[in-house]
C-alpha cells in the first residue's frame, strides 16, 4: 500500500473513532460544486471541505474536462462520506482521488477548531514565518503565492514544481535580455530529494495528499527543523501528518459555511475568498 494512501486511510479511520466518540451522525454528501482547480463538497450537518482537482493552472496528471464528471459527481449525492473517501482512497483516477480528499476534509471539518485542536491534545503554534532565521534555507513544494512570504527574510528560497519552469520566468528587457525570478531557485520534481534533503524548513503544498506524493516529500524532508503542511487541501485532522514527520500544519477553518458556499459559486478565485474570509490554524504536534 501506498503510504500516502495509509496516512488518508488511517485519518478515515480516526475520523469514525471520533464520530463515534462524540455521537455526531455521519454526514452525507449534499453537494458538489466543480471550479478549476478546486473541488468543494458540502455534507449534511452544514460540513464542507475544498481539495484541488488538478484542472486549470494546475492540469499537471493531463487536461481534465470537468463537464465530464457531472453524471460520476450525481450518482455520489447523499451517498455517506465515510463510503466515498474509502472507496477513492485507492483510485488511479486523479479526480477520484481528489474526491477522497475532500470527503475527509468535510469529514474532518467539526474537529478544526481552536477549541477541538485544543481538547485533542494539539497545540496552536506561531505561523511558519515567525519561526523563520535570516539564516535558513527554505524550500517550498508549489509555485504558488505562499512564496513571496518568504522573499527577503531567509538566506535562501527554492521552490520545487511539477509545472514547467518557463511558467514562472520573468523576461527582462533592457540593453540586454535577463531572466527572473533572482531571488527563487526553481527546481522540477525530479530534484524533490536533493534540495528538500538539504533545506532547513520545508512547506509541502497540500495537494500532494491528493497526488499520493506527500510520503516521499516527507521522507526527503527529515533533517528540515520545520516540516510544513499548506494550502486549501489541507483541511484534515493532523494526526496521521504529525505521526508521517510533520512538525507544522498549516490550514484554514471554514467558519463561515454560507459565506464560503457563495464564494465557490462565484468568486473566480476561491482561494483568495477563502483566505479573506475564513479561519487560519497553525498547528504542531503535542512535544513540539
């Protein structure tokens, strides 16, 4: 078994403990909404999550129509999420495997709180750039608006990405042709162990849950002081994170259920909505 697939499969696990636990009925799906780049599912009991489907900017695993998908997305509605996120834990299929994601983030979603990271042991943590030395090496998984927090106040920032390089490059025209960014040392994939294995913070993107890549990346990760989760498909209880090597799990809180259901169907960037208008966590293990 694919470890990533153990880590999601295990969080599933813990997630039906804890339901059981607190005698919260098991949600089910009640609605879908497609976007590039993201999915968001809203189950009953008024839990939603978000979860990158790899379409758009970020079509890295080929094109994706999400047209296509509509009838597969109908026959799931009011189907129990515990049943979908077990059954696409293991598909091939990306879009599947972005729907398992998101059913656990749903499922995860009454257990984010500064109250329940709390009651579980978890402690709320400064966020990763306040932690940050001049003298660090940073490397961030993901080309994404993340990295210009970190522009000018480390030694050094690589950032490592599926997408070509050219889509990040700056063309400079003077008397001569330069090229950018001066500041970011981008990498493909391929160097993933080399740069993250010499790196003292590494912020994983938390599409690599979705991908099934977040067990290697973590692997490389080892000798990094701070060990970082981020981003919307990051949504998930932390505990099975935290037991894989990671020291710092960064992710926002849909407070705000309504709210954030207008901004999926309308705001073009549900990312931005999402950040101006929910709950950001930090959050690190129990002996950190």
């Amino acid at each position: 078994m694919n470890s990533t697939n153990k880590i999601l499969s295990d969080t599933l696990d813990i997630l039906d403990d804890l339901y059981r636990e607190n005698k919260i009925e098991k949600p089910k799906i009640k609605k879908v909404i497609l976007k590039q780049e993201w999915n968001v599912i809203f189950g009953t009991n008024n839990f939603c999550g978000m979860v990158i489907n790899f379409t758009g900017i970020h079509a890295v695993h080929g094109e994706q129509k999400l047209r296509d998908r509509t009838d597969s997305i109908k026959k799931i509605i009011g189907e129990n999420l515990f049943d979908t996120a077990s059954e696409y834990i293991h598909s091939k299929d990306i879009q599947e495997r972005s729907l398992a994601v998101g059913s656990i983030s749903c499922l995860s979603h009454p257990f984010l709180s500064h109250s329940q990271i709390k009651k579980r042991g978890f402690n709320k943590c400064k966020d990763v750039m306040e932690m940050l030395k001049p003298t660090d090496t940073v490397t961030i998984v993901g080309y994404g608006g993340f990295v210009r927090k970190f522009l000018g106040k480390c030694k050094e920032i690589h950032v490592t990405e599926m997408r070509p390089k050219e889509r990040f490059e700056s063309i400079i025209i003077g008397e001569d042709v330069d090229f950018g960014p001066k500041e970011i040392h981008v990498h493909t994939e391929k160097e993933n162990k080399k740069v993250l294995m010499k790196s003292d913070i590494v912020m994983i993107t938390a599409s690599a849950l979705v991908n099934g890549t977040f067990d290697k990346l973590i692997g490389y990760s080892k000798n990094a002081r701070i060990r970082g989760l981020y981003g919307p498909s990051g949504a998930v209880i932390s505990d099975m994170l935290f037991e894989a090597g990671l020291n710092h799990h960064r992710f926002y809180e849909i407070t705000d259920v309504k709210r954030f259901e207008y901004d999926s169907i309308n705001d073009n960037s549900l990312e931005t909505a999402l950040k101006e208008n929910q709950t950001p966590h930090c959050v690190s293990p129990r002996l950190i």
